[in-house]
C-alpha cells in the first residue's frame, strides 16, 4: 500500500492479543491512518479486561503502549484453567517440521 500512497487502517474486533499486535504494527507503518478497536470490548467492563493481564491504556482515543517486552500484554493464568479453555503449544519439534 505504501508503495503507491495508500494508507492502511485496521480494524480489531477479535480480541486483546489482536489489538495489541495491530498496534505495534500500527507504530511502524509509514502510512498507517486510524486502527478501530471495539470500546465496549476493552473500556471500563468490558470484556478484554477480563482475560489480560492489565487494562488497555487509551487517553483520548490513543493507545499507549510501553517498553514490556513481546506485545507487552499477557493473558490471565487461569484462563487455560476453565473446562472449556482450548491449549495449542507449540513445540521445538513443531517449529523442525515447519521449517
């Protein structure tokens, strides 16, 4: 899109670990315009702040990200917990295969 002078916007409405990997992407796209993300999803009560591990920080309809390492968000432990919590890990043997 850069290349012929378009800008590029994405749009999060699949969840916090999404949102937080467009927003990185987001701070390094020459042309990167707007990102659209779900209010009712990660404001006050919504339901991203029941999964990850600290809130979202948006001031006046920006997202701050900070130094953590990764994408700087983790999900609560005790989600793999629940009975109905689905675990995929990806191995080292997995990774030789792929490869």
């Amino acid at each position: 899109a850069d290349t012929y002078y378009l800008p590029v916007t994405l749009h999060d409405t699949v969840g916090p670990v999404a949102l937080w990997a467009s927003a990185h992407l987001m701070l390094h796209l020459p042309n990167a315009m707007i990102m659209e993300g779900v209010r009712g999803y990660w404001a006050d009560g919504g339901w991203y702040n029941d999964v990850v591990t600290r809130p979202l920080d948006v001031r006046e309809g920006h997202l701050t990200l900070d130094q953590t390492p990764g994408l700087g968000i983790g999900l609560r432990p005790e989600l793999v917990q629940r009975p109905d919590a689905v675990v995929r890990t990806t191995t080292a043997q997995d990774l030789a295969r792929w490869s």
